[in-house]
C-alpha cells in the first residue's frame, strides 16, 4: 500500500484526484504495473489508477489474463475499474479507502463479488485505511 500512496502522490502533481495502484505478481514481490489517476493529465476519462496499473501489467506479461496478481489501490474502486478487475483475472483487490458515494467494491455496488460474474477476486478492504482516506481529505479540501 505504500507504493500505491507514493502513487498517489504523483497524480496531485499532475492536478488529478490522489488515487494510485500497483499489480504484484502472484508471489507478491515483484510491482508488474503501477498507475495513478491521470484523467486531468491525459483528458482521458478512463485514465483511473487501476486502468492504468493493469493495462501496464498485462503489457509486461505479454498477456491480459492477470492470474494469481494482487492490485492495490489506495480507494475503493469504482464501477469502471471493478469492472476491469474482474475481466482481468486478478485474484485479490487490496484497497485503502471506502468509497460511500461511487465504491463498487463493497461500499455502495459489489460488482468485483457479484456472484452473476464469471470470476470473483477476493477483496480486502481497509489496508492503511486512515492515511489514505487523508490524503484525499487534503486534496479535496485545497480545491
């Protein structure tokens, strides 16, 4: 989750929303894709911290099916990204914040857990929770 709140930073450099993600392979030791929310950077409106962490991920392997990876990210993430998620393959989301108004990972939708979906990540919520949550309290405090 540290890599993921360094992440973070990055993206308030760039103007964006502090959200940053990292893949780690299936042994948990090796970052395969990192990202941070560069909508405002890019204008492009996919341009999540989890979009971004994946896609670079599944480039590295030199396939799409990221079997066996763990994403962290440091808030919940949305409909789009769970989405992504779970047509990714990954086996575990890690995430820091909740998201009340736009989670979909537990909070106000569960789509990565819906059991109408062909593969269900396991989720685990709340890792550094408070720190992140912080760091978006700031940023959105300063607009």
């Amino acid at each position: 989750m540290r890599l993921a709140l360094d992440e973070a930073g990055q993206a308030v450099r760039g103007g964006d929303v502090p959200v940053g993600a990292v893949v780690l392979s299936p042994d948990g030791t090796t970052v395969l894709g990192a990202g941070h929310n560069e909508r405002e950077a890019t204008g492009d409106p996919t341009a999540h911290a989890e979009v971004l962490a994946i896609r670079r991920a599944a480039a590295r392997l030199g396939d799409w099916r990221l079997t066996g990876c763990t994403l962290v990210v440091t808030l919940e993430p949305c409909t789009m990204c769970a989405g992504a998620l779970v047509q990714s393959r990954v086996d575990r989301v890690v995430y820091g914040a909740r998201d009340e108004k736009a989670g979909a990972a537990g909070s106000l939708w569960d789509v990565i857990r819906d059991r109408r979906l062909n593969h269900r990540p396991e989720v685990i919520e709340g890792v550094l929770a408070a720190e992140c949550a912080q760091l978006l309290t700031e940023f959105f405090r300063g607009r």
